[in-house]
C-alpha cells in the first residue's frame, strides 16, 4: 500500500524533487514534527515544522476572511449612518484588544435614546451577521471624541472628521 503522499514511483515527492513544477505535500499526521527548510529569494534560510507550516497557511486564510468580513461591516456600517444621517452625524471604528469599538456620534448636544435603541439592534445585527468576533456599540458626544478614542488608531467610518469630532478650526 502506498503511503499518503508519496507517488506511484515509489518516490516520496518531500524528499526527492526533480523539479519545481512537482507539487509538495505535507500532511499534519506524517510531517508535523518534521523540520522543512526554506530558502526564500533573499537567501534567507527559514526552518518550520510541518505544523507550524500548516498553522501559517490556516492563519493567513483567516486573516484574510476576517479582514474580508470587517470591509463587508464598514459599508454595512456607511450604509445603516446614511439612512439614519438625520440622527447619526459620525462613527469611529477602533480595535481594542479583542473587540472592534464602535462610536457613534448624534446629530444634537445630548444623549439620544432613539438612537441608542437602533445601536442595540445594530449591535446584535454586527455580530449575528459577520464573523469578526465581539463588538461594542456606544454613543459619544461630538466634542469629546479624543476622549473616548485614540484619534491616531480610529477609523472615521462614516462622517466628516472635523464635524463628527466637534473640531473648530482655528482663527488667526
């Protein structure tokens, strides 16, 4: 019986390369714990364990869907502001540790329950609907928004930055 991976040559296709085009398999049950050096283009030499190779691979597949996931939340987000602009005149989007921060900022001076009852629905809807893991909703002022967030790390997702932010310009 042929082990997994090797070809009807008997060859095992790891250990034995003729060419480039020949594919490499590493299977995480005969090669985790096998050490594969690889030689980049910059003469580089890295040393992995099929494992770690493997879990590489799965990491940048996830890193991938994730950030794909979090594009589709932002225009779901622009979308939900502008129908609601009467109401909502910004949104910051912030990572903090293993949350995505969310603030929004209303249109008047004070807190606004109507608003606050849509940002709970919205919230469920968030993390029901895309798979990016915890999310926190809130609702700031305009002028306190440096308070709340670090300007530098926030992202504007909706609004202009110097109105959702409450900013005056300054005056010669």
């Amino acid at each position: 019986m042929m082990e997994q991976g090797q070809k009807a040559s008997g060859m095992n296709p790891m250990t034995a390369m003729s060419s480039s085009s020949e594919s490499a398999h590493i299977f995480q049950s005969r090669d985790g714990d096998r050490q594969f050096i690889i030689h980049p283009e910059n003469d580089e030499i890295i040393v992995s364990t099929g494992k770690q190779i493997i879990q590489g691979c799965q990491l940048s597949i996830s890193v991938a869907v994730w950030l794909d996931e979090l594009k589709s939340m932002v225009a779901h987000l622009q979308k939900w502001c502008s129908e609601r602009s009467a109401r909502v005149s910004g949104c910051y989007l912030e990572g903090r540790g293993s949350k995505i921060l969310l603030l929004f900022i209303p249109t008047g001076t004070r807190f606004n329950f109507d608003l606050a009852d849509e940002l709970a629905v919205l919230n469920r809807e968030l993390v029901a609907g895309f798979n990016i893991g915890m999310v926190e909703v809130g609702q700031i002022p305009a002028g306190d928004v440096d308070r709340f967030l670090d300007l530098e790390k926030a992202r504007l997702v909706y609004g202009n930055s110097s109105e959702a932010s409450g900013s005056v310009a300054a005056q010669s």
